[in-house]
C-alpha cells in the first residue's frame, strides 16, 4: 500500500499539514522548529456556531463504550450535539474509510486516530492544527510524551487519548503449578519458555502481522525507526536495536519455544482460554481483552513487568494508544475541539471509558491509578494498573512515529510471515522492510534516507 494522495485547491485551505511532514515535521520530529510552514487562508474559514444555535458533530471512533461518554456529553451540551459511527478496526479499516472520506470532501468532524498513524493524516492534509482554537492551554492537562506524539513544531493535530504501556500477562497458577517464577529479564523469558514448552503448553506467540507489538519490543531496547536531519526524514528500522529483537524472537521460533500464530484470534483465543498458552506481551488495555475473551480462567491470571535486557533496568514501551483528532473540514473546529477535550479530561468520561477498557489514560487528573483495576477480581484481586502505571513512567518519550506506519506494519507482516514460512532471517526482514519503507515516503514526496 504505497498510494500517492491527491490534492486540489478547492474549498478552504487545510493548513500546514501536509507542507509540515514534506519538510519541516521531519525536523520537528526531532523536536526542531517547525519549518516552510505558511499559515491557513481565511478566505474560506468556518463561520462557527452562533449563539443559541443547535449544531451536530460526527465522530468516528472503534473504542467500546464510547457511546456512553458521548451520552454524557449531549446530555450536558443539548445544543452541542456529538453524533457517534462505530469504524471497524479491523486491519486498518477504519483508516481507509477515513482516508476515502478526507479525498471526496466529506470526513466526519471528528474521529479515533491511534498515535502511530496521525502523520499519515498529515500527508493527506486530513487534520485541523488547533492551536488557533486554543488547544495549546490545555496541554499540561496531559500526559508530557503522548500530548507530543500529536505535536509538529508549533502545531497540534489531536488531543491524546490513551496509551497502552506493555506488561507481562500471566497464568499465575500455571506458573506455581510448574514451579516457575515469573521472568524478569528476556534470559529469564527464554528459560520459562523451554520449562513451559516441557509441561506440553507454550509460553507465547510470535505474531508475524503483529507489527504494532512488534514496534514496542524494539522501542523498549532503544531503537529509534524515524528521526530527521534538517528537513530529511530518518528512517532506521534496521538498526542495532531492532536486530537484537529480531535475533531474539527468531531464537525463540527456531527453538520451536514458541507458537507463530496470529494474536488475538480464533486459535489464539483458544490457547488462552485452555491454558495452552500460560502468557502474553500486551499491554494495559488487554484485560479487558482476556476478561472478555476468556471469561472461565478467572482468578488465575496476574500482571508482571515487562522483562529487560538487564536485570533491574527500567525500560518500557508502549502499545497502541489514540488520540481524538478534528478533521480539517469540520464546521464548527471550535466546538469538535471542546468535545474533544472534555472527552478526555472530564472525570466523569474518563471514568466511563475506563469500565469500558480504553487504556491507560493520557489525562494527568480526573482519576486515581486504583480506578484503572476495573477487573481486580479477574486477576486475583491484585492491583494490577500500578504495573502499568510504573511501565507508562518507564516509555522512552524520544520515540516519534514517522509517516506511514500504517503502511509499515504491513511490510513488516508480509515480510516476518514470509520468513517463519521458508526460513528466512528475521534480519533480512529488516533490511527489506527499511529498504521498502524509503521508498514508500520517497513516492509520498518527503525527503528521506537511511539513518
């Protein structure tokens, strides 16, 4: 998927989006000033609400439940209404059909956009910079390194949502039954690998079309996969880092220690539900993942920290988390922006969208860590959220996402199924996906090379 997006100037000017990631966002990646940046047209600005006048704004979003917040929020702004479509967030589904809707002109007003893919919205000049609505006085209301994944320069493209740092699930009374403790460093991983492999069960799964989780190995062992240089982007997939990932994960195949199906499907879910499968990587979205999954295995799962390269390091990543972004033809941008943030900020929505397993949120108030144990009882009462909260303090906050990742992750499926299925290296999958990955930004028009 390498499309090459089109652009007319017909109706009102969509900003500095898609000049900022040809040029300038390379830098400001790399936290530099934001460069060759014009400012919009207000020839064709929208006119706003009037006072008194009732208004209803579309929002596309996948998150359970959150038709309930929603429901708050209109019962609270009867003039300010906020209509919910549910998008499927089946590979990438969600995103075509935004991306399909931004080219035809009609977008919704707002909508779920995950962190990783925000910048390929600004290729396609698809999100509004709310800094001139005022965002920028809400930003110390938000979590420091997921308020930046939305941030180009000087701009602001959405209001952060939630994150997902990364734990380690697992069956506790399946790890006292075979006298194993639960692994602290990835050595440890691989030792309670070969001892679950003897008692018939497997420890986990390398999921090959699982390119998101996979990002999040690498970015807890230090990898940067895009920086910039001046205007160029930097794309680094292929670096030291990632190569001990890979190196690591391909021991684990070749060892047969672990599965290689897909995660979070049919057979995946049986493991789980069976006790085939004693742990999984994932991150603090997934109970309610396994509570509604695998309902029959309560009281026997717990959480651990993610294992380390060395022993009493702190690293951790992160995995998945979305924002709340206004397309850039919405309306009434004033209106989509103080939804989008009363969303997010608003104790009683954060608690709505906590019992609905959202993630970790990215708002700095409005709840406590022990709100976030929705499913204590799940996990044997433990509570389970202060992992996860001492994981989202550990994210290395230098990691940016760079143009495409979408696309990306794709390459990266294509490429590790292709290599579990006629023994190719995990290596070569890197090198090619680099190589692809360049290329794929150079057809989008961006500077870019090897970093």
């Amino acid at each position: 998927m390498s499309e090459t997006y089109t652009h007319t100037s017909h109706g009102r000017p969509q900003g500095p989006g898609r000049r900022a990631v040809l040029g300038g966002a390379a830098a400001a990646a790399a936290g530099l000033v934001l460069a060759g940046c014009g400012s919009d047209d207000g020839d064709d600005e929208p006119k706003g609400r009037k006072k008194g006048e009732k208004i209803t704004l579309t929002f596309w979003s996948w998150v359970p439940g959150i038709d309930k917040p929603v429901d708050l929020w209109n019962s609270k702004n009867p003039e300010v209404r906020v209509e919910v479509e549910k998008v499927s967030a089946v590979d990438g589904a969600q995103y075509a059909k935004m991306h399909a809707a931004i080219r035809t002109g009609n977008p919704p007003d707002l909508g779920q956009i995950e962190y990783p893919v925000v910048p390929s919205f600004l290729i396609d000049n698809g999100l509004l910079d709310l800094t001139k609505y005022g965002v920028g006085e809400h930003k110390d209301k938000f979590v420091g390194w997921q308020w930046q994944q939305s941030v180009f320069g000087k701009a602001v493209y959405a209001v952060p949502q939630a994150s997902g740092p990364m734990g380690l699930f697992i069956r506790r009374d399946l790890f006292d039954k075979w006298d194993i403790e639960p692994p602290t460093t990835w050595d440890e991983y691989e030792a309670a690998a070969k001892a679950i492999r003897k008692k018939g069960a497997w420890i986990e799964t390398f999921s090959a079309t699982n390119g998101n989780r996979f990002a999040g190995l690498a970015w807890q062992a230090g990898a940067r996969w895009f920086g910039a240089e001046g205007d160029t982007w930097l794309v680094s997939i292929d670096d030291e880092p990632t190569r001990k990932v890979a190196d690591y994960w391909e021991a684990l195949v070749e060892q047969k220690l672990i599965k290689t199906i897909p995660d979070r499907q049919n057979a995946w879910y049986k493991d789980v539900q069976t006790g085939a499968m004693a742990s999984w990587l994932g991150a603090s979205w997934g109970d309610a993942l396994l509570v509604g999954n695998a309902p029959k295995t309560s009281g026997k799962w717990r959480v651990v920290p993610m294992p380390q390269w060395k022993k009493g390091d702190g690293a951790f990543a992160n995995w998945g988390g979305s924002t709340t972004a206004v397309f850039a033809k919405s309306k009434y941008p004033k209106e989509a922006l103080d939804f989008a943030i009363w969303l997010n900020t608003d104790p009683e929505s954060i608690k709505l969208l906590i019992d609905n397993g959202y993630g970790t949120p990215a708002a700095k108030r409005g709840y406590a860590t022990s709100d976030l144990d929705v499913h204590k009882d799940f996990f044997g009462g433990q509570e389970y959220s202060e992992v996860f909260d001492a994981a989202s303090k550990g994210v290395d906050t230098s990691w940016r996402w760079g143009p495409a990742t979408d696309t990306l992750y794709q390459r990266l499926g294509d490429a590790f199924t292709a290599a579990i299925g006629d023994g190719g290296s995990f290596r070569s999958v890197l090198k090619t996906v680099q190589g692809q990955t360049i290329s794929d930004l150079k057809e989008k028009g961006l500077k870019v090379k090897a970093g």
